[in-house]
C-alpha cells in the first residue's frame, strides 16, 4: 500500500485545504509558504496508474469538498487540493478493466468539509466507477482471491463514516484499522510496528502497518526547504525495509503494509515476495 496515495499531484495554486490549521491557512496567503507546504504535503512520485503498474494494491485516501465552489464535487487533500476524486477513480477503473484479476483496496478514512449531501455525491461517484466490481461486506475471512474472481470483483471500498451503513458495498472503517506511531524515530517506529501486530485482532478485520515517519513542526521549521522526502524518508527507507523483509504473513503477522515514495526501494516487490513464505508453509502442511 502506499500512504496518502493521491499527493503525486497537489495544487500549490489552490488555497490551503480545510485540514489545517487557521494559522498556516493564514500564512498560505504567500505563495512562498504554499510551496513550502507542498514539499511536506508530497508522500508519492507516482500516479495511481504507475503505483497501480507498480504492485501497489491499498490506497489511502483523504477527501475533501472545496468551501466556496459551487457543485458537490470531491478532491483528494493533503494540506492542498489534489485532482477531482472522479478523476483517480476513473484511472483506477481503466487499470482494473485490463487486469480482471486484480484487486484493490480504497480506504477513504479522512474527510473535510464535507456535509450529508456531499458523502452521497461521493458514494454515487463510486457506485459509478466500479459499479458491479464492487465486493458487498462479507466475513473478511471469507474474501479470498478465489471468491473475488468467481464473484468477478476487484474494489473493496472502506467508508470511515456512519453513512457506510446505508450502502452494503461500504465496508466499515473499523475493518481496515491502521495504527498511526506519529513519530520522526525510527527505531520508535519499527518497536510501533512490532508492538501493534502483536497486538492485532486474529480474526475479522485486515491491518495496515503504517511504516511511516511523520515530520513535526519543528522538524518541518528546521528542514523548511527540504521538505519531507530528503530530510525523514530517503535517510530511514533502507531501516524500514529491512524490518518488511523480516515478516512473516498471516494470522497475527503482516497484512497490508504502507510506506511514502514506494517507488525509492524495492517496496512492493519486497511486500509481495512475503507471501511466497505462505506458499512454503502450504507445501510444508501438505
């Protein structure tokens, strides 16, 4: 998976998003400043389509309504707009026509700006999108590949809000939970990751391992022009990675693990070559 999927593109144009704070909205009013919250604000190079390419098969999702445009419609956010949400769901159709076997997931787990009419508006976009693609909520247990590719579908949707009750293709956020360290130490980081998966429920639900640093304010005010990418990822990438080769999948193991910029390592290969070690397990049973 890769963590806030859609910040390949943010707009430093647009006015800062409704997910921050009214003093940096305030600062933003110089275009210096939005260009500075762009570089913390990018945690992906690649399109969808190129992560889509790539192996990723999670996708995190902030979204947003614009205030003062008129129209319902949605964008990606992360302290700037990023495209329509239509836009990437299209794109993520078109991959999913050319490969039927493949299957996705869309965690939609932060919203802003956004009242009863406008979630609809979303769910409608969705429907729209992948229409009979869509897996209805089921046992997680039960949702094999197998089952996926006989029912013919590929997009699992996770819906953090109440409305996902009144839609049977929304899967509840509680079924996707992702523990969040909020750390710039690595090592803090990779003892969260340990620390969370031992703790992780056996059945029921998927988990994601965020392998994650997340910049604080004075990180930010010290690094201001490197931005995100040279001052905490490139530096830990090669650390994280090696705790990923270390996992084992499974019951209480690794499930579905995110990083930032997944393309400067081997990541996706990495997390897909973990699942050989159940095939290994498999053989050995039989």
């Amino acid at each position: 998976g890769s963590h806030d999927s859609f910040s390949y593109w943010v707009d430093e144009k647009s006015p800062v998003g409704p997910d921050q704070a009214t003093a940096i909205k305030r600062l933003a009013r110089i275009s210096l400043v939005r260009k500075i919250i762009k570089k913390w604000s990018v945690t992906q190079n690649l399109t969808f389509k190129e992560q889509l390419e790539g192996g990723i098969r999670y996708f995190d999702l902030r979204v947003s309504s614009k205030p003062g445009e008129i129209g319902q419609d949605i964008y990606f956010i992360h302290g700037l707009f990023g495209i329509k949400v239509w836009d990437g769901l299209k794109e993520m159709n078109s991959f999913l026509e050319q490969h039927p076997k493949e299957v996705i997931f869309l965690d939609f787990n932060h919203f802003y700006a956004m009242d009863d009419s406008h979630h609809h508006f979303l769910i409608n976009r969705i429907r729209s999108a992948f229409e009979s693609k869509l897996c209805c909520v089921e046992c997680v247990e039960y949702v094999t590949l197998l089952y996926m590719w006989e029912k013919k579908h590929q997009v699992l949707i996770f819906y953090h809000h109440p409305l996902y009750q009144e839609y049977p293709f929304l899967w509840p956020g509680n079924k996707m939970p992702a523990p969040w360290a909020n750390t710039t130490n690595v090592h803090k980081l990779l003892q969260f990751l340990e620390t969370t998966l031992g703790e992780r429920s056996r059945y029921g639900t998927f988990h994601v391992s965020q392998a994650i640093l997340t910049p604080r304010v004075k990180t930010i005010a010290r690094h201001l022009v490197r931005g995100l990418k040279n001052t905490l990822v490139h530096r830990n990438l090669p650390m994280i990675l090696n705790w990923v080769k270390a996992q084992k999948p499974g019951v209480m193991g690794v499930n579905i693990i995110t990083s930032d910029f997944v393309e400067l390592v081997d990541f996706a290969a990495t997390v897909i070559a973990l699942n050989d070690l159940l095939l290994e397990e498999d053989e050995s049973a039989t």
